[in-house]
C-alpha cells in the first residue's frame, strides 16, 4: 500500500538559510499534519491542513509557513534558519471527515533530518 | 504540565518477562488514544488505537482508564525486536492533532 512520501530525507543548511520540506500524503487523504521531533524529544504538532486550508496551528515559529496544494501535497517553508531548527520534520496524513464527525489513523512519512550548521 | 505524562524508563527487560507502560493525561475530554512504536530515527508507526473497553492485539493489550485518566499498554513474552521507544499519544482539538507523551525505551535483552 502507498504511504506517505517526504523529500528530501536528508538536508544539511547553514544558519540564516532557507529550506523547503515536502510531503506527499496517502492517496485520498484529505488531511496533512507537520510535527517537529528534536533530539531525544517527542514529536510537537506545527501545523495542518484539512482540504488545503490551514486547520490547526502549533508551536511553529512565524519564520516557518507551510500550505496545501491542491493535489493536496504539503510544503512546509522555513526561513532564517537556527541551529536549534535541527530536528527531524514528519508528515503525517489521514482522511478525515470533520462533519461527519470521523477519524482516523495519522499515517507517518519516514522524516525529513534538518540539519542546521 | 505537560498533556501527555509518559514514564521515561528505560525498561531492560529479558525476552519473555511482562511489561507494561502507563501514561497519564489531563484533558478529561479526550476522546481518543493510541500508543505508537518507534525506532530510532524512525518514524512513529501506529501500534494500537485504545479503546474504552481494552483491546488486544496478539502479545499487546492495551486499556483505558478515563476515571484515573491513564491509558496502558502491556507487552507479553517479549521479543527482542520489541525493543524501540513506545509513544503515547491523544487527539487534541477538533482537526485532530496528535499530542504525544515523552515515550518510554523498552530494551529487551537475550
């Protein structure tokens, strides 16, 4: 079964740079979730988007932006990079349906490492 | 205080013992709870969804305490591949963002 897909997995920037990370969900997965995992920490939630529109926000610093497009693949933009960036980024997806009440199963990417220099 | 309360660990354990992971919540409202497995620099994969009435999957039981709010989940005859950082985790808000406790490492040794 297809999973989800993030590219790169791997990304060595310096500080002040700028990065792009993607994510390609479950195909007819509605719904994308970012979660930062810094060393030795549990994932934190960024942010999602529920049929390309933002539907939750967390922890995520105004340098980082992220959308949904509409063949509902993600990018999650991060600017003026820090050392404390470093972490690994996963996307995760799931088909949600939030008027019929449902939920389901968030299915993780493999991660994006960020290294920051 | 965090949402999520997880025992760190680690566990060391023999292959074959018992062991069992609590967590803790504080959101009363919280509706639905699961425990994740992850390896290192892997991504969580789901393990089990937790259920009011306790559910099992093979050697993995997991339960739900909402008057105590803590959820758990116990690992018979453990295997050596066992061995990973088990999450606990919880829906939070209505789009369904996942919060996670701390995890606990589990390593099982011959």
């Amino acid at each position: 079964a297809a999973g989800v897909i993030q590219s790169p997995r791997h990304l060595i920037k310096e500080k002040r740079e700028t990065a792009t990370l993607k994510c390609y969900p479950i195909p007819r997965h509605d719904t994308v979730y970012w979660y930062q995992q810094g060393p030795g920490q549990d994932p934190q939630f960024l942010i999602s988007f529920y049929e390309k529109m933002q539907s939750d926000k967390g922890s995520i610093p105004d340098r980082f932006s992220a959308q949904q497009f509409s063949d509902y693949h993600s990018e999650l933009n991060m600017s003026s990079l820090e050392l404390g960036d470093s972490a690994l980024y996963f996307c995760a997806s799931s088909s949600l349906h939030v008027t019929s009440g449902g939920t389901d199963t968030q299915y993780f990417g493999p991660g994006t490492r960020l290294t920051v220099l | 205080r965090k949402e999520v309360e997880q025992d760190p660990g680690p566990f060391n354990v023999p292959e074959g013992a018992t062991v069992a992971f609590n967590c803790t919540y504080s959101n009363s409202a919280s509706q639905s709870f699961f425990w994740y497995r992850q390896d290192c620099r892997k991504e969580p994969k789901l393990l089990m969804s937790v259920y009011s009435s306790g559910n099992e999957d093979g050697r993995f039981t997991a339960q739900l305490n909402r008057a105590s709010q803590y959820i758990s989940l116990l690992i018979r005859d453990s295997k050596l591949s066992d061995s990973a950082t088990y999450l606990c985790a919880m829906f939070s808000g209505g789009y369904n963002k996942l919060i996670f406790g701390a995890g606990t490492r589990l390593a099982v040794h011959p």
